[in-house]
C-alpha cells in the first residue's frame, strides 16, 4: 500500500521568511511519480510539479525549489522569501505505475503574514 | 479550452436524497477520477476509470456510484445520502501517463443534513 504523510499540518511564517514543507512517502514500487499541488482559499488544485523516481535532482522553479531525496522517501518543497499569496494549502501526492492514481498527504496549511 | 468542469459547485441535501454530481472534460483525457477532500486527511480515491465503459473502486467507494458512457463524462452517484457523506468533491482527468499531471475541477462542497 501507498502512503504519503505531511507532518506539519499547518505553517506560519511572515512574509519573506522561507518555508519548507515535509513529505514522506511509502510506497514498494520501484517506478513511481511524485507531485505537489497547491489549493489556493479559492479552492482549486494547481499543479506545482512533477519528480520521477529515476530523477533525483533538485529542482527551482522561481521562489520555489524541491528537494527530491530517495534514500529518505522525502520530496520537500521550499517556498523562498514567501509572499501573502503563498498562502495556501499544498499537497504532496504519489502515483505508482499502475493504475494512475494519485494517493495525498493530508496536506499543509500554510499561511503567510504581511 | 474548459478543462473539467464540475456542476454543481454547491449542494445542500437531506440524509435518504439521491444525487448525481457531474463532471464533464473536454481534453479527450483517458482517465478519470473521483476524490472527496475532508479537513486533515487530503483527497481520497472514490472511484475511476481508465476509458469508456470501464470503471473501478478507489480507497473509499461505498455509498457512491459511476458509470463513464462517454470520453467526456464521469458522473458520481450518491445513492442514498448521509452525514458522513459531507464533503467537497473533485473530479479529476489524465491522459493516463504517469508523466503527466491530473487536471482537477473547481469542487463540490456538498452538505448532507
């Protein structure tokens, strides 16, 4: 079975301050896909990223950048010098490859001060 | 381009009422899915299918139902609706590669009283 935890339920920080947003994931496949999704106070999912298990590179995106490390099952996401419309809830996901899909973490909630 | 499109975006029901949630998707995506968000515990699979005419259970499928006559549509059926039913729904399309991203609708946020 396919696990993914978000241990920090909910983040506050002030506005430009960095914030790095846990995942851990389980899952017995050797192929698998990891994703990040953003679900604004409007309620819609944005799709952030995709991460292959074969690709263990970091990756940065603007003031976003993931850190990908198998060894540890993680796929951390940073947000830097955050800003009010960061605030959001993020969600890691996991696909394996049958089936197509997607298991959550509870996802974090993350707010951001002026 | 629309993309998925959920109706309704809000719905109120009385525990025993039977309802279609509807979820149409205009990008000839293969697979398609339902997911309910409740508060702490991320989106679970309730149902979905990989083509017309195919469907399957997800994490959480008891108390709903589907069918997928077309490409475009994918509808969920509460049969008999409970309390525990309240949620927000969303229904989601892929082309079915792992390399690629599901695109989600907007949501429903159903209450059952």
């Amino acid at each position: 079975a396919q696990k993914v935890t978000q241990a920090q339920t909910e983040i506050s920080v002030v506005e430009k301050e960095d914030v790095t947003l846990d995942c851990v994931y389980e899952t017995r496949d050797t192929t698998y896909y990891l994703f990040w999704y953003k679900q604004p106070p409007s309620g819609e999912l944005v799709f952030l990223i995709r991460r292959n298990s074969f690709d263990e590179q970091n990756e940065i995106s603007g003031r976003y950048s993931w850190n990908f490390q198998k060894s540890t099952s993680s796929f951390n996401f940073t947000i830097t010098a955050s800003q009010v419309v960061d605030s959001a809830v993020y969600f890691c996901a996991l696909i394996k490859a049958a089936g197509n899909k997607l298991t959550f973490g509870g996802g974090t909630r993350v707010l951001v001060k002026p | 381009n629309a993309g998925v499109t959920q109706t309704p975006k809000f719905q109120v029901l009385k525990t025993g009422q039977s309802m279609t949630l509807q979820c149409a998707q205009d990008m000839n995506h293969e697979y398609m899915s339902w997911y309910r968000q409740d508060p702490g515990m991320g989106l679970r699979l309730i149902h979905y299918s990989v083509g017309a005419g195919i469907t399957d259970q997800g994490e959480v499928p008891n108390g709903y139902n589907v069918s997928r006559s077309t490409t475009e549509d994918f509808p969920l059926r509460l049969l008999s609706a409970a309390p525990s039913q309240t949620s927000v729904y969303f229904c989601a399309s892929s082309w079915g590669d792992l390399n690629t991203e599901a695109f989600f609708g907007q949501g429903t946020r159903l209450t059952v009283v």
